[in-house]
C-alpha cells in the first residue's frame, strides 16, 4: 500500500510544481479559471491541496516522526510546511504574482487539520 501512495505523493507534487510554474509564468489554465469562479477557491485550494499532499506524504513515510521535545512532528508535514514556505517565499520574486498571508494561513490549517487525520489513521493502522 505505501508504494501506491508513494507514487500518488510524488504525482501529485509534480501537479503542484506544475500549477505552481504555470502561476509564475503568467499562463492561464481552465483550472485557474474554475478556481476564480468559486468564491475563496484560492483559499480552498490551498487548504485541500497542501493538506491533502501533508497526508499522503505522513502514509507515504509510513507516519515517522521527529521530536521537539514530547511533541511528535510528522516528517511528510515538516516537508510540506517548508515547501509552502519557499513556494509562497518564491511568489514574491515574480511580479505578476503576490504573496497572501492568507494563503499562508489556509495552507497552515490545511496541514494541520490532515496532519492529526494522519495521527488518527496511524493508530487504526496500528491496531
């Protein structure tokens, strides 16, 4: 099972890098544009996207963990949270783009939230 996910995971970081590229580039996609038509849908999308990619990351490293101190932190969250950063980070040197605490914020939630439901599915697995 973790191979699969392992192969999700990384497939579906690359989409991201994608639509990441094309935003920098300046191209519009028939993606950007549906995501222009819900309201929030930015917001919505950072949150379902970053939190969704932080699950399938913690299963595809099979939920390990560092410490900081008692504080278990998953590892596939850590990567994410740091690859949010530097792409947010990254939107700044781009002048057709702007950066939005607010995106920050959503995609925040967004791993947190999926990262307890990987908390959670830890321990049915381990069961």
């Amino acid at each position: 099972m973790y191979k699969y996910v392992a192969v999700f995971t990384l497939s579906f970081f690359l989409f991201i890098v994608w639509v990441s590229f094309m935003a920098n580039s300046g191209n519009d996609t028939a993606l950007f544009a549906m995501v222009r038509q819900i309201p929030y849908g930015d917001k919505i999308g950072h949150f379902a996207v970053f939190g969704l990619l932080t699950l399938a990351a913690n299963i595809s490293l099979k939920f390990k963990c560092v410490y900081l101190g008692p504080l278990p932190i998953y590892i596939g969250s850590l990567f994410v949270c740091f690859f949010v950063i530097v792409d947010e980070y990254g939107q700044s040197l781009y002048a057709i783009r702007n950066v939005e605490m607010l995106d920050l914020v959503a995609s925040g939630c967004g791993i947190l939230l999926f990262s307890f439901i990987a908390s959670r599915l830890a321990t049915k697995l381990a069961d």
